[in-house]
C-alpha cells in the first residue's frame, strides 16, 4: 500500500502544470495512471497471474483502446501504456499491426 500511495503523491502536487487531457477529462486521466499501476503491479510480480487458465481473466476491446490511444498521443501516460502494452502483449502488438489506419497512431 505504501508503493501505491508513492506512485499517487510521486511529484507532489501541484509541481507541475496539469495537461490538456487532465483539465477535460479528469477521470480518464485517473483511468489511465490505475491501468498502469496496475500493468506494472503484475509485471513485477509473479508472471503466472497472465496465464490463459487464470479464471479471473477479462477481456478488453482493442478497436476502444486503439482509438482512445490514437485520441490521447499527446498524453505521456497514453504513450507509456501503449509501449507497455506492445512489448508485453502480443495480441495487441498483432492487432495494431493488423490496422490500416495505423498512421493515426502513429
């Protein structure tokens, strides 16, 4: 808990200006930084937790995440998070390299 609570406060508040995507949508920039807390939670911990026999599993829409990614390229956690995910998953690596707008993205 106290790792989590560094993450949150790491910075201090108010040290820094807040960003476009921080001002209009507030919950989705709280969406996104716990999506990476917690891709890096398992990442470091145990790796059998990604397991396909893992009942606990879910599914995610890529064309949702691609195009909330492509909407947010400005957004240095959007960017860390689609470098983590294209690295260690490779579903999402094959189902962007599947696209033919891929130039959005990039």
């Amino acid at each position: 808990l106290a790792g989590l609570w560094t993450v949150f406060t790491l910075g201090g508040v108010g040290s820094k200006p807040t960003t476009q995507l921080e001002q209009c949508s507030p919950l989705a920039n709280q969406s996104l930084l716990l999506l990476l807390i917690v891709f890096f939670y398992f990442f470091i911990s145990d790796s059998t937790a990604f397991s396909s026999s893992n009942p606990h599993a879910f599914q995610i829409n890529f064309n949702s995440l691609y195009t909330a990614l492509c909407e947010q390229q400005k957004s240095d956690q959007a960017t860390l998070l689609l470098y983590m995910l294209l690295h260690q998953n490779g579903n999402v690596r094959t189902y962007v390299l599947a696209r033919t707008d891929i130039e959005n993205l990039v």
